[in-house]
C-alpha cells in the first residue's frame, strides 16, 4: 500500500507540476496582451501592436501545451484516486466542470479569434478579443483556485452515511476565506512569471542588438509590471495567505517555519537553517528574534505554536520538504523585489537601457520565477498532507483499490519520457519565435 501511495503521489505531482509550468505564464501574459494592445489604441504606435500579437503566439503556445499536458490530470483523477473521485466528486465536480465548460472555451474561443481575426474585427473588436481572453485565463485560475481551496479548507458540505460528500451550500465555494488570498497570491506569482519573461527576452534583444524598439518596450513594461506584482506578492496577498495557515493549519505553518517547540515571549524568524527530524531542532540556524510573532500577529511577544503541541498523526508528512519549499519562494520572492525595485529605480533615472550587468541579471533570472512559483504550489500540498481533504480525507483513503504499484510506476516513467519531448519541442518553438521576434512577424489575417 505505502508502495502504490508514493507512486501515485509521484505521478501526480511530476503531471501537475508540469502543467503548471505553462498557465503560469499565460494568466500573467494575457493581462500584458492586454496593455499592449490598449496601448496601442491610446498612442496609435504599431510597435505595441506588434508586441500584442508576437505575445499572443506565446500565449498560444503555451495555452496548447497547458491543454495537452493538463487532460492526463483529469483522467489521473479516475484512475489513480478513484476513492477520492467518488466521495468528494459531487463537490469538487462542480468547479472543475465550470472550468471547463466557461472559462476554458470562453478563453479558446477568443484566442482564436485574437490570432486570426484582426483585420475582419477591427483593433477594437481585435482588444475585445484579447480582453476575453484574459477574462477566461483568470477565471479558469479562480475556478481551479476554488478546488484547491475546498480541500484545504472545506466548506459548505455535508457527509452522507455512504462517506460521501454532498455541497448543501454552493455559495460557500466561493465565499470560501481560504479562497480569495490564495487567488490573488497565485495571479500575482502568475504577473511575476510573465513579466520577467518579458523583461528577460527584451533584455536579451538589447543585448543582442537585435529588435531593440521592442525590446525597450518588453523591458520596459516587464520590469514596471514585475515590480507592482513582485510586491503585492509578499504584501498584502502573502501576507494573508500566511495567516490563512496560521489560522487553519497551524501545524503546517509551524513546519513551514521550523518551529518544533513553542517559544515563550515571540518566535523568531528562521532566515537559514537545516531540520534535523531526529532532534527536532534546526540546524546552522540564522534567524532575527521575535520577528515572525510581529509579522503573524503585530505583536512582538505573540505566541505560535510548535510542533510539539500537535499529535504526531497531525504533522505534515514530510516537514523538511516543507520546510525547504517555503523558504525557497520567500527567498526568491525576496530577490525578485530587490531586482524589479532597482530596474524602476535605473528606468526612472533614464540608465536602464545602458546597464549592461542588471540587463544580463533579468535575462538570466527568467527560471526562478518557475522554480518559486513551483516551490509555493508545493508548500500548499505538503503542508495539506498527509490529508487530501484537509481533517476529512486521508490520502491513503483517497487512493484507487484495483490499480497496482507496478502499474502506476510504468504510467510515470512513460510519463516522464512523454513530457521530456514535449518539452523539448516547445522549447523549440518558442525560441524559433523569439529569434524571428515581432518585427519581421507577418501580419495577421
């Protein structure tokens, strides 16, 4: 059983963190589709036209890919956690079939019209379009977001004698308090993801020398836009979703911190440090007293709870991968403030442009956004564990009966093989349209 629970886990979590490696560029990069061409209807210059639509090819792209690799997902549901699919399915059913049924063909159905219908709509009809699909990329994210948030923090349901879950409440999916910081933390990592990939391919073509126009705008507006949603990442939205696990699981924040016993008079803030499980304790620790108690509850003396004050069966499955996965993204989050702050800072003085080392810096940091975005989605689940429904449903009651360990194992390593060409094929394309890029791009009909 231990076996067929580690394999299944390790399925889903390589599918899942694949796929997100594509809609978390396209929820951000909608929304700069979007300035581009409402910047192109205010100044009438073709360049942010141009711009629009190069993006749009990305965003197409990568929309493709989160299509192809997100189906595996939902049939992984059927086949690897059956037993979680029956119970909880009349509940977590109803947000994924919205998903799918609203948000995902309102956001195909414009894309196609955005990439193919420009001079048959007009360049408003055209912003229309690409508004829409905006519109459908977030609300595909909230709906998703939804899911996630029931099962991290359940509402609105009742339990039938048979074990399963029934909604009795529908408004309370989305009045969930669980749901609106996550949603605004996740769209703001999403903005981050985007604007750094826009400002890192701007920068390469100014230091390339190549299609410099474009690449002042794309440095230009992904260094403004990671700037705003670099800080609203860490505030307010961090910040909420941090007291949301304070406040609902604080056995999971006390192992996302390393907190293994409860410090009297404020706990401090841990900045480096390794968990030894064996002594409960961290080690090589540096960290700043009272501060995190200050940062929970304003006030420098609060209390917050260790591990020692919660069973065993309670503590996170594995606490030092929680641990290092929070610490990465606020560490990374931390960096991207400081990078993004310091390029408005130059771009304001007019110096931006001709500073070569910071150019250089955002062109390279173009996969740390993934790596945080990817290390915050595994804090959420490895602090969740070891429940699939948070204090409801364990994860080995949600695993599939008739499929075996062996089975499962082969699945995940054709997986992977899979995804490694599939990857390889995108990263193919995509810089097959970044080294044509916006200028020498055909006009679309």
């Amino acid at each position: 059983m231990e076996d067929m629970i580690l394999y299944n886990r390790l399925q889903f979590a390589f599918t899942i963190t694949f796929h997100y490696l594509f809609p978390q560029l396209t929820m951000g990069l909608s929304l700069m589709i979007v300035y581009f061409k409402w910047k192109f209807l205010q100044t009438q210059n073709e360049d942010y036209n141009h711009a629009s639509k190069f993006w749009m090819k990305i965003f197409a792209l990568n929309f493709t890919m989160g299509v192809v690799t997100g189906i595996p997902m939902e049939f992984q549901f059927g086949t690897n956690w059956a037993k979680f699919s029956e119970l909880t399915g009349g509940i977590i059913g109803q947000t994924l079939a919205m998903e799918g049924m609203f948000s995902f063909f309102l956001e195909s159905s414009f894309l196609g019209m955005f990439l193919f219908g420009e001079k048959l709509l007009g360049h408003k009809l055209h912003f229309l379009a690409g508004l829409m699909v905006f519109i459908g990329s977030w609300a595909s994210g909230f709906l998703i977001i939804a899911t996630h948030s029931w099962m991290q923090h359940p509402v609105g349901y009742e339990i039938l004698k048979n074990g399963k879950f029934v909604l009795n409440n529908f408004s309370a999916l989305f009045s969930n308090p669980w749901l609106w910081p996550s949603y605004l933390h996740n769209q703001a990592a999403s903005l981050v993801t985007s604007s750094f990939f826009v400002a890192s391919i701007g920068a390469f073509y100014l230091l390339s020398d190549r299609h410099s126009k474009f690449g002042k705008i794309f440095v230009k507006s992904g260094v403004i836009f990671g700037a705003i949603s670099s800080v609203m990442l860490a505030f307010p939205t961090g910040d909420l979703a941090a007291k949301n696990v304070v406040k609902y699981q604080p056995a999971a924040f006390a192992g996302m911190e390393g907190i293994f016993k409860t410090e009297k008079g404020g706990s401090e803030i841990v900045l480096i440090g390794q968990p030894d499980m064996e002594n409960k304790k961290l080690d090589n620790k540096i960290a700043v007293p009272n501060v995190l108690s200050f940062l929970t509850y304003q006030r420098w003396d609060a209390e917050i709870k260790g591990l020692n004050e919660f069973d065993q069966s309670l503590h996170p499955t594995n606490v030092p991968g929680l641990y290092y996965s929070y610490h990465i993204m606020v560490g990374l989050g931390t960096i991207f403030i400081g990078v993004m702050l310091l390029a408005v800072l130059l771009l304001w003085r007019n110096r931006l442009y001709q500073t070569k080392w910071l150019l250089w810096i955002i062109m390279f940091m173009i996969p740390f956004p993934y790596i945080a975005n990817t290390a915050g989605w595994y804090t959420a689940e490895l602090g969740r564990q070891p429940w699939l429904v948070y204090n409801l449903m364990r994860m080995v009651d949600g695993v599939s009966p008739t499929v075996s360990s062996g089975n499962t194992l082969f699945t995940f390593l054709g997986f992977v093989g899979l995804y490694i060409l599939l990857g390889l094929l995108f990263l193919m394309l995509v810089l097959k349209i970044i080294k044509k890029g916006p200028e020498t791009y055909p006009a679309l009909t």
